[in-house]
C-alpha cells in the first residue's frame, strides 16, 4: 500500500489504522511530499513507513518514488488510497482481488461504474464527463471515473511507471500510457467519503489549468506513441537469426555465411583454402623444373 500526502496531518493517521484493520499485515508506505506539518511523525505513530521526498514533487512524482521503491523490492501488486481519507479501506480487498483474478495490469476503484448514487462538485462533475468523452476513443472502451485516485496495479505496470510517469495530475495520463502499450484496465465500484480535512489540490481556479494541462499530456502521449508504432512499422526486417534465401548462382558470389558453388577445375583458380589443380608436367613452366 502506498499513501500519498501533502500537509495531511489530520486525516493521514486515521488512514493507516483503517488500512491496518482491513488488510492487517500489508506494509503501508506513505510518500511525504515536504509537508510543513506533522504528517511524517503522525504516520509514523500510526504504525506506517515513511518515505520523505526531498524535494515538492507534486502528487505523480510521489506516486512514481512509491512505484519504483515497489518494484525494486519486488513486489507484484501496488494499491494507492490518497491520504485525505476518502477512499474507504473496506475496498481494498475487492480491488486486490479484482487485479490478481482478472489479468489486467490497473484497477481503478470507481465512483461510479454501477451508478452507485455517488456524487461530486459541478466543476469536477463537469471535467470528469468531459474526460470521459476524450478517452472513450482514445482507450477503447468506456472509463466512468477517470480521474479517481484508487487505483491498484500489477508488476507489469510497475516496470512501465517507475521509468515513467505523469508529474501532475498523473490519473488519466497513467490510463493513455497503460492503453498506448496495450495493457488493460477494469473498474470496480467503491464508495468515496467527502472531505473533512485539508484542502484538495485541484481549487476552482486550478480547474481550468488542470483540464488543459492533462489533455496536452494526452495527445502527447497520443502522438508519442503512435510515432514509435509507424517508425516500428518502417524499420527492416533484421537479418540475424534468419535463412538466407537462394540465390541463382549465376548472379552472387558467395558470401559470409553461404555455401560456395562448385566450381569446375577448368576454370578455378586456386586460392587461400583450395587444393591446387593438378597439372600435367608437359604443360607446366617454371626454374624448378630439369631435364
């Protein structure tokens, strides 16, 4: 489990005992990104691990530091809940069991996948139809709660995500990069609490910012991967490892890695590796020869 938190000191030590009781025994992580309050040593209280950012990374690059620290140690499945106390530990097994029994490499705990009776604010209600849209044609399939940060991935995307990874706003950029490689995604519902402490970090007048920020990573992505697939496309086929094809003898001389044709002995003439024609003495010229 991996909790990424900024200044979350009211809520980050309810989180990681409602993660214990749920899922007992599963190491917790919470990722600080240079909060100034006491979220380090309430997390730690809590009985969760700390890791420190040494810089403001923002939320992906937080996401990220958990991501490879994951995959370093070996671990085949990550979960993230956000450290503000809305996604309800209850969720977690389903989601877990949901990306072990499915196969596909992210699970996103969803809002509203069965019309659950969650709602939002006008302003997130409003971009998440918007994404929805976008991404319909650009993943092949339907996603209802796109930018939901409950989201469990397996080791697959764990080898793509450490490497690389959306720095703010990661959510919808991480389903294009999924997508672009071919990989999968299924939703399952979960029940999200409203806000009762700290602040979110996407305000009335990020709104805006943040629509256009993640549809230019988007198309990026989009078009960044779409040329790799054309330049793909174009490459030749390599010639290692691969039969060579017969060539009239007439038209090639041989070359590494082909046979020799035959030669006929009238018309050889002897080289590095070939046995010297023999030669009649009455033909033959040279000082060696007396009479």
């Amino acid at each position: 489990m991996i909790v990424p938190a900024l200044n979350e000191e009211a809520a980050i030590g309810g989180v990681v005992r409602e993660i214990q009781q749920h899922v007992p025994g599963v190491p917790i992580v919470v990722i600080d990104d240079c909060s100034v309050d006491n979220t380090i040593d309430v997390a730690l209280k809590a009985g969760a691990r700390v890791l420190p950012m040494p810089h403001h990374l923002g939320l992906g690059g937080c996401v990220q530091a958990g991501y490879k620290l994951a995959y370093e140690l070996g671990y085949e499945y990550v979960i993230r809940v956000d450290g503000d106390g809305q996604h309800k530990a209850a969720d977690i097994p389903r989601v877990f069991e949901t990306l072990q029994k499915s196969g596909c490499e992210m699970v996103i705990g969803s809002r509203f996948v069965e019309q659950n009776g969650q709602r939002t604010g006008a302003v997130r209600s409003l971009g998440i139809r918007f994404f929805r849209f976008v991404l319909r044609p650009i993943l092949g399939k339907a996603v209802h709660d796109p930018t939901s940060g409950f989201v469990g991935v397996n080791r697959r995307a764990l080898n793509v995500f450490k490497g690389s990874f959306p720095l703010e706003y990661p959510e919808i950029e991480a389903l294009v990069v999924l997508q672009r490689r071919r990989f999968k995604f299924e939703e399952v519902p979960c029940t999200f609490r409203p806000r009762t402490t700290g602040r979110s970090t996407i305000t009335a007048v990020k709104s805006l910012y943040y629509v256009l920020h993640v549809l230019l990573g988007v198309f990026v992505n989009v078009l960044k991967f779409d040329r790799r697939y054309h330049l793909q496309q174009r490459e030749p086929t390599p010639d290692i490892g691969q039969a060579s094809l017969p060539v009239p003898l007439g038209d090639s001389a041989p070359g590494v890695g082909q046979t020799s044709r035959p030669v006929h002995p009238h018309n050889a003439t002897p080289g590095v590796g070939q046995a010297s024609r023999p030669v009649h003495p009455r033909n033959a010229t040279g000082s060696a020869e007396s009479k």
